[in-house]
C-alpha cells in the first residue's frame, strides 16, 4: 500500500501537493522541501506523535495515520507557529508554505477517500482471481475427512491406535493430506489476514502443537531432506489461542528446513513468567541486521536465502508473524555468525523465537 | 466455705440480682439455640456453595438435543452429514435456496448454518451476508454459523466476523457434531449459564457469608419461592458490590433453560 501512495502523491495529476515523508521517508517527486528542511539532515519532524508540531526552526509539521502509514507533511508556517518568532528572511523564505490544520485534514481526507476506493479494488480483483481457488480447497478438506475415515475403519480404541494400524500408503495419504490442508490455511492468511482470527477459540498446550507438526513435517519432509527435530524444554501451560496458532509451527519449522544447512533443528519450549517461551534454532545462512529488520515482510527473502533456496516466495515468516499478530504477541529473528562459509555463504546461528502471553487471547 | 457464704449473705440484693440475671440470659440463650434448630430442621437451608455445584446436584447438566432444530442453508447440502445429524438426535433441515421475502421461516430454528453464494435468490454472490445481517437485526441471540471454504477472500470478511462461529465446507460427520453441541451448549445448557452466573460473583468482593446469603436467595428465586420484583427486593442489601439487575438477568436467563 506505501507503494501505492507514494506513486499518487509523487504523480503530476495530484494536484494537491504537499512536501511528505512517509513512514520518515521523504516523498522525492511530491512538493518541493522547505529551503531550511533541505539542509536541516535531523528531521526530527519525522519523529513527531501526533497533530502539529512546530520545530526549532519555527517550522510546522502535520502528522496522521493511513492505512497503517505514517504520514508527515513538514516545512510548514502552521496554526501554532508564533507569530512574533517569524523574521523577515523565515517570511520570505516560506512564501506559498502556509498551511493550516484544516487544509491538512482536508488533504489527509482526499487521500484517504482515494487508498479506500483503491483497497476495494484491489479486494474486488482478488476476490475474482482467488474464485478458481475455491473448489481447490474443498478438495482439500475432502481429501483430508476421507483419509481420516479410512483410518477409522481399522482397529483401535483411540485415533493414534487406529493410525498405527494402518499400511504406510494410508499413513502417508493421512499426512500428506493434513499438510494440505495447513498449506492451504497459510495461502488463506496470506490474501486475508483477518483469516487468521476466524474459527474457535481453543486452550491448547504449545508444546503438543509443536510436537505434532515436526512429526507431520518430519514424516513428509524431515526425512527426505534428512533433517531431525530435538523438542527441548518444560511446558505444561495451556493457552487460549486461534485455530490458526498452528500455522506458526508449520512455517517457522518448515522455514528452517528449507534454510538449515545442518541436520538438527532444535525447538525449545518453555514455561516463563510471562507466558510459553518458544525458540526454533538452526544453523544457516547469515541474515544481516538490515535483513532481520525486513525479514517478516511480504514477498521478502535475505540476500543468502535466495542463493540457496529457489522455490521460496517469502510468504511463511509474514504469515507467521500476521497469525502471532492476532495472538498479541511477535515473533523476534536472531542470527548470531559461526565464522565459518557453505558454499560461499556466511553461516549463523539463526533463532526465531517468541513468547505466547499466559493470558491467551 | 462458711467464710464465702457469709460474704454471699452479705451480699444479699446484689446476689440475687445477678441470680435473676444470668438465669435470664440462660433461660434466652437455651430458647434461642432451640428456635434456631428447629428452624434449620424444618426450613429449606441449601448447602450449595454455587449455582454451578446446585445444578449438579440436581443433574441438570446438559441440554435436550430431540428439542433442538437445525437448517442448513447451502447450495451443496452434500457437504454436510445430514443423515449422520440427524440419527445423533437433532432435527435437520436442508434449504438449497431462499428469496429475502421468506425469511421469517428461518426465524424458527435454533441454529443456521448459512453459506453465502448461491442460497439467496436476489443475490446469488453475496446473498448469504444480508441474509446473516437481517437475522441479526431482528434477532441478535440467533445463533449462526458462517459456512464456506472462501476464507481467503477480503471481500467476504464480514460474513464471517457477523457470524457467531465458523465452519469450512465440507466438513466430517464428528467436526460439525461437535460445533452444533458446543453452540448449544453455550446458549441452551443450563451448566454454562449457571458458570457465567458463578463467575459474575466470583469477582466481586463479597464475604462468604453474604455469599451463602444471597446464594439461598437465588435459589429461592430459581426455584419460583418468590417473584422477580421480590428477588430484587431481597438483593437490596448487597447492591454495593453487584449490579442486582445485571444479576437478576443472568438468573432470568438460568431460570429459562430449567
């Protein structure tokens, strides 16, 4: 969406242009700056909270929030610049550079009309494509209740007695079946992240979560790619929580598979004073400190990460941390160098680590 | 002792006085503790330290499934196990279609299972959300739950949101007996309103006498000793710490499901 906005205010027929910073990054091509703003390199306008603020300069800086953005309009003689502080050179030099609150709010309004007319459209159009998607994952679900049957026709008293029971061909089809579905789960938070909060609510114990998706993951993947799980830790918390928590293990774990350039992945999960402490560490390639801060972005992977994995998209790690989102909690990326190279790459101590609050959702 | 009774005589008038007296107060003491015994015998005193432990006592724990309706509203009645609903005990329609103007018959099940494409004739896209919004109008309490497999479509968000629980379609025989018991418990079963109401004390900063007080007058109240006014009367007194309407309401609500 930043793009978006920033492609209207920077385009020759918005014609109500003002000299911006979005999330304290100048607009270049929208109004020109204040000639005291150019040589001003600070900007501690871009820090301002709320409303307007006037600078050490006599300047005034209006602030607001769109769609998630923050959005400075700054070099201004505003409302609460006083009058007396005004000289003659700051006059001349800000001649056109007024502006009151209500222009900006107008200004603010005009945007915001213009991103929510844009946001249906791009929800409309998505809608549209996603249609073909929809018998897909019916086929899904129904792959997965007829997998569950053929289990339930053989003996045992308990679903895992019944499991056992079964020929690796029904085992496998089970499996499988199940990480469609979690597949299809993540695709659904990926185009609506308000999936993420739809379905019960459920008090589960973290650490049987994770248990039984590295024995999905391992059974599907783990083994293939010879990758190994150790469950570390104590656990017994149960936590109030969203169907789609589980999405969280799937991509953190399925995450490190992909990148771990050794065969043990260690998930440690612990009770703390907070909540459940959950770490997933591998050794991979090198994320650098301006990696981390992008990591969880949308569509975003580390420079290393694309060298050796070609078929990732950058999805997991945002739908992670878009699920930890709705569970109040974030998910925090560490990678600490082992000073030696794979292949040409820097290897590190990669952990994602998190902790779920005690009090749920 | 010749000594003490010649004090005692000495005493005479003062001697008698606290013989009169503390034979009284005897006499008072044993009359009380009797009264008291006799009234406990034969009066109804409950033991319960809340509604949740008298409703056991009582074996009201769940609620009766042969009463209780359902409707699927969908276009693909073959996702859901009907047959299965119904020999579990529930009564099950099936409705693949449905004009905005016949409404009202919905009206009268307890639970709606509403897709949203292709059920309402007027708007066969996203007929399903007005169709949840007028219920909804009329009808806040109406239990709904949101079927589809269209979770990732953002323009279908508040059908979802509106909806008092969620399902995806298809769904196996013991996933959707499952959510039908669980959103009938949470409206229809006496023990969860009974917890709702224990939990609403719970917080407060009531003594455990006064608990045990107006625990015997809820129960009065639920079992029909005395009217609605007259609970709110008899609740007076501890209207510091309880809001005694919210209260009465939580009981309404318990009372309706015995």
């Amino acid at each position: 969406m930043i793009g978006i906005i920033e492609e209207i205010l920077s385009s020759e027929d918005y014609n109500f242009k003002l000299s911006v910073a979005l999330n304290k990054k100048r607009i270049i091509n929208s109004a020109p700056e204040h000639i005291i703003c150019s040589t001003c390199h600070d900007k501690p306008c871009f820090d301002f909270l709320a409303g307007e603020e006037v600078c050490d300069n006599s300047l005034s800086s209006y602030r607001t929030v769109v769609n998630d953005i923050n959005i400075v309009a700054y070099g201004y003689l505003g409302d609460k610049v006083n009058a007396k502080a005004i000289t003659k050179k700051l006059r001349n030099d800000s001649k056109g550079r007024s502006l009151k609150l209500i222009h900006f709010e107008e200004w603010v309004k005009r945007l915001s009309l213009i991103t929510n007319q844009i946001n249906r459209t791009i929800s409309n159009n998505r809608s549209e494509v996603l249609h073909c998607f929809h018998d897909p994952v019916k086929w899904a679900t129904q792959v997965s209740i007829n997998s569950e049957r053929m289990i339930n026709r053989r003996d045992g008293d308990t679903f895992s007695e019944r499991f056992k029971n079964c020929n690796t061909d029904v085992k496998a089809i089970y499996k499988c079946s199940q990480l469609l579905v979690k597949s299809v789960e993540m695709v659904e938070v990926y185009f609506n992240p308000d999936s993420a909060a739809f379905g019960d609510t459920y008090k589960a114990n973290i650490y049987k979560i994770f248990d039984m998706v590295q024995a999905i993951i391992f059974h599907a993947e783990g083994k293939r790619y010879n990758k190994k799980f150790r469950l570390l830790g104590r656990s017994f918390r149960s936590v109030y929580m969203y169907e789609s928590f589980h999405i969280i293990a799937l991509s953190l774990i399925q995450n490190s598979i992909k990148y771990s350039k050794t065969s043990e992945i260690d998930i440690t999960i612990n009770d703390v004073k907070e909540g459940v402490g959950v770490e997933v560490v591998s050794h991979g390639p090198l994320i650098s400190e301006s990696e981390l801060s992008l990591i969880f972005n949308k569509g975003f992977r580390g420079k290393y990460a694309k060298a050796m994995s070609f078929d990732g998209m950058g999805i997991g790690l945002y739908i992670a941390q878009e699920i930890a989102k709705v569970h109040n909690f974030t998910i925090r990326a560490e990678s600490s160098p082992c000073n030696y190279q794979i292949e040409n790459i820097p290897m590190a101590k990669n952990t994602f680590s998190f902790t779920v609050p005690a009090i749920g959702i | 002792m010749k000594s003490f009774l010649d004090f005692w005589l000495e005493l005479s008038w003062f001697a008698n006085l606290l013989t009169i007296v503390l034979g009284a107060y005897s006499l008072y003491k044993v009359v009380m503790i009797s009264l008291k015994f006799v009234s406990n015998k034969f009066s109804k005193e409950y033991v319960y330290s809340d509604v949740s432990s008298y409703l056991e006592a009582k074996k009201y724990s769940s609620y009766n499934k042969l009463s209780k309706s359902v409707v699927i509203v969908d276009d693909n009645p073959e996702n859901y196990p009907v047959d299965y609903l119904r020999d579990f005990g529930f009564t099950v329609k099936v409705i693949e279609s449905i004009s905005l103007s016949d409404i009202s018959q919905l009206y009268n099940y307890d639970l709606i299972i509403l897709d949203i494409t292709g059920i309402v004739l007027e708007d066969p896209v996203r007929g399903g959300l007005e169709l949840l919004k007028r219920i909804k109008e009329v009808d806040p309490t109406k239990l709904i739950i949101s079927a589809s497999s269209k979770r990732f479509d953002p323009t279908l968000t508040d059908f979802f949101k509106l909806s008092d629980s969620q399902i995806k379609t298809p769904i196996s025989e013991t996933n959707l007996e499952n959510k039908i018991n669980e959103m009938f418990k949470k409206k229809f079963c006496p023990q969860t309103t009974a917890s709702k109401l224990d939990e609403y004390i719970l917080g407060k900063n009531i003594s455990p006498s006064d608990k045990s007080k107006l625990m015997t007058i809820t129960l009065k109240y639920i079992e029909g000793v005395f009217s609605g006014p007259d609970f709110l009367k008899k609740c007076s007194w501890i209207s510091s710490e309880l809001n005694i309407h919210k209260y009465k309401e939580l009981t309404d609500n318990l009372k309706g499901l015995m």
